[in-house]
C-alpha cells in the first residue's frame, strides 16, 4: 500500500477524542456511536481498498435533525466530517482521516413520499438506489440511474458523485433525475435546495451540490423524478474481432440518431470472467461485446433493432444475438451489472472513471491497452460505451507495492489521455483522492481557484471530506 499524501493531522483534535466521544454520545446515544478502534476499523476505506486510514469516531444519526446536532456539535470541536453512504466509493470519496468523524447514514432510510401524479418521490438520502425502483414498481414507475452498485450504493452516495448507470444513455445521470434536497451545513444550518417542481427558481444551488463530493454540506432528503416504464425492452449482444471494430460501431449507432436505453462494453477478459459468474450465454470466441437494449412497444423495438443491426454491418460483428425471454435479458444484464464483482474474484484491480467523445472510441481503446502493457499489467475494459464513459479495470496484486504504483501510473496515464482527446477525468465515480492530483490536467489555477472559492463559501475552515477533489499544493492555507 502506498502512502497518499494527506494534510497534517490536527493533534489536538485526536487528543480530545475520549471528550468528543462523550459529546456525540450526549447527542445520539451510546448505541449510535462507534468509538472501539476495531469497530472504527470498518470504516477505514470504501471501495478503493488500496488507502486506509481509521477514522477517530463514527456517528450514525437517524434524522436530518440529528446530523444537524452533529454537525454543530463538531464544528465547535473543530473535527473534520466526513459523510459515508454504502462505502462503494471506487475514488476514495469517504476515506477518512485521524482527525475527522464518519458521518454514516446508512439509517436514513426511510422513502417518505411517492407522488405518481407529479411523478415524484421524496426519500432519505440512506435508501439505496435500488429500493426506490422497487417502491414504485408495483404501479408501473422507476428510477433511472443505475450504477453497477445500485443493490447497495445510497441516493446520497448517487447525489455527491453525479452517479449514473447503464441506462443514463437515454435518461441521464443523477442531476438530471433530481429535483430537490435537504442539506446541512458545517454548522448545522439545514437549508432546502431545490422542491418538487421541474425547474426551480433561482440560482441553480442544486447543480452546484450534485456531484460535490460532500464537500459543501450533507445531504440528508432527496426529491427525485419517477418515470413511467416503458411497454417492453430487449437486449441484444454484438460480437466483434477488434475493440477499434466495436468502438465505431458505437459512435456510428449514435451517430445514426438512434438513442438505445444502453449500450455498454466488455472486452475478451471481462466477458470470459463475467460469462463464469453469470453464466449468460455470452459470446466467448470474440475480443469485444456490446449489450445494446432498446424499449418501447414491440413495432418499435423491432424497428430500433432494425436500424442498429443495418448501422452495425459496416463492422463485421461476428456474433449477433436478440433476446427472446424475460429471463434472458435478465440473465445477459446479471453479467454486466456483477461485472466488478465477478473480476474481484480472479484479481485485484484499479477502476477507472473517465469521459471521451464517442468517436474516439476505437483510438482510445487501443492506446488504453498500450498503456497497461507498457506499465506491464494487464486491463479488461466494462464500461457504458453509449455515452463514452470508460471504466478499465487496471489488474495487480495488492500485495506487492511495486506494482501498486504501477497501477496508478497506468491509471493516471490513462486519465490524461481521456482529457488529451476532449474528454474529462470523472463520469460517475467522482474525484476523491484517486484523481485528485490530476485536476490540474484538466483545469488550470484559475479554474481551481474558483472552485476553491465556493467550496470556502460553503464550508470556510474545509472541514468537510477533507484531502479530496482539489490538489493539496493549491488549498488555501486554512485547509
């Protein structure tokens, strides 16, 4: 494991440790404050398991009115904060610090209205994003963002990284299915962002929040869209004998004004790992897969399929394969939603998040795959091609520290060139520690300075999630 940089610890606040303890405990209960160091223990990482860090205590309140009691009890203390949903952060989004408390809300989960009128519903921000599809689905509704992780990652979680999913091909990532949120501020301030409505007035305090990495406040409710599902939808699998053959056929499917609910892609490593676990009937002969689902009323599910399968003949697909059952569309979207899990299995691995234009698919694949073999490590690549966010999985082993540091090398490389070909350095997993550093490749002083002032405008001391998003050499000497 290497050693992130990090600031320096406030020593004083790690001394008054037992006095906070007590403070919190006044407040939530002894039940609701985890203070033995193996228990502080599992919360010492999220997802990105490689950096590790015990936290000097864990709260976990159970009301908006709670975190607010918190919040303003350790603004006095002067503790950082750092706010966890499910810990599947894949950026280090909630690695704590010796100096700062877990905010954990993981009991904020409490869906606390459904309007299928206005086609809404109002949740704690600790439901999982799953659940609030299967609140609705009994009268026909969902919620569309669908990380990989969606069985257990939070709306909060979903809210501080813009997360999105499959299907954000066709209706968008987290910012464009929230409406509204209740936050608390490093003071304890609760503040309504947002409502019900489409478009609320003002100044857009909601695009701000979203994606924030928790570093402007905690938000605790959430009001989100709810859509009506469609009539039906089907999956269909392509198969190719290049990554650059598949790559174009998906810039030439968007291209071609068909807009599919998903279109995403393995390479020959994930689709022989995810083929073992899932056991979906995936193609094992080819270097590259495409998952293409299109919806809608049969006439019109025949016609998409249509179009795309004429639009993928320029690129020789190999196999070709429409789903016939319920069950295998739902065996085909069990492999790729278990895709991280199931390469968890056969190796350790380094995810990455980063954007390029559709159409420079083929050249970046190929150059991704040049990149991990000069670092010598392998890479498979499982990612939502349909709006060209790439996540290659940068394999090591965990337990040897030299090729640790090469996976970060790869992955930091790999990055660059997603900003070298107009794209940017996160979709959906956020920037945390793991990309931290690399915000000035994509930003110059000026940018991050602005950043930084709204960030020392919600949060003046930069107690809130501290060591992430922005460079450590550029904070304000606050920080």
């Amino acid at each position: 494991m290497t050693a992130i940089p990090m600031p320096p610890v406030d020593q004083a606040v790690v001394g008054r440790r037992d006095e906070i303890v007590s403070g919190l405990q006044a407040i939530l209960g002894e039940t609701h404050v985890i203070s033995a160091e193996d228990e502080r223990r599992a919360y010492e990482t999220d997802a990105l398991t490689a950096y590790r860090s015990v936290p000097l205590a864990v709260v976990l309140p159970g009301s908006t009115g709670e975190v607010s009691a918190v919040l303003r009890f350790l603004n006095e203390t002067g503790a950082k904060v750092v706010a966890r949903g499910a810990g599947t952060s894949l950026s280090g989004g909630a690695l704590p610090s010796p100096d700062a408390v877990v905010v954990g809300l993981s009991r904020l989960n409490r869906i606390l209205e459904v309007d299928y009128d206005n086609r809404i519903a109002r949740v704690e921000t600790g439901v999982t994003n799953i659940n609030i599809t299967n609140a609705v689905a009994g009268r026909g509704f969902f919620y569309a963002p669908d990380p990989s992780s969606q069985l257990a990652c939070t709306i909060g979680g979903n809210i501080a990284m813009n997360s999105g999913g499959a299907h954000c091909l066709k209706y968008g990532v987290t910012t464009n299915n929230l409406l509204g949120v209740t936050m608390v501020l490093v003071d304890g301030t609760v503040v309504e962002l947002g409502g019900s409505e489409l478009d609320a007035s003002g100044y857009d305090f909601l695009g701000l929040i979203t994606g924030s990495e928790g570093q402007l406040g905690l938000v605790t409710e959430a009001t989100v869209r709810i859509l009506r599902a469609a009539d039906g939808a089907r999956p269909l699998l392509m198969g190719f004998d290049s990554a650059e053959a598949a790559g174009g056929c998906v810039a030439a499917i968007i291209g071609s004004g068909v807009v599919p609910v998903a279109i995403e892609y393995m390479d020959r490593p994930a689709i022989k790992v995810c083929e073992a676990f899932a056991h979906a009937g995936y193609p094992l002969d080819v270097e590259a897969l495409l998952i293409i689902e299109v919806e809608g009323m049969e006439a019109e599910i025949a016609d998409q399929i249509a179009r795309i399968t004429a639009t993928a003949e320029a690129f020789a697909p190999t196999t070709t394969r429409i789903s016939k059952s319920a069950t295998e569309s739902a065996a085909i979207w069990k492999g790729r939603k278990s895709a991280f899990g199931a390469m968890g299995r056969v190796s350790d691995y380094m995810c990455m998040d980063g954007v390029i234009p559709t159409g420079e698919l083929p050249g970046v694949l190929r150059r991704v795959a040049e990149i991990a073999t000069g670092h010598g490590l392998a890479v498979a690549n499982i990612f939502h091609a349909g709006d060209g966010n790439l996540h290659p999985l940068i394999l090591y082993d965990m337990n040897d520290p030299e090729q640790l540091a090469k996976a970060e090398l790869a992955g930091a490389d790999i990055l660059k060139l997603c900003v070298e070909v107009g794209g940017c350095l996160t979709g959906e997993h956020g920037v945390g520690i793991e990309k931290r550093d690399l915000m000035g490749v994509q930003f110059d002083r000026a940018d991050l300075a602005q950043q930084m002032r709204i960030k020392s405008a919600f949060d003046p001391s930069w107690r809130l999630n501290p060591a992430k998003v922005f460079p450590l050499d550029g904070r304000p000497a606050a920080a």
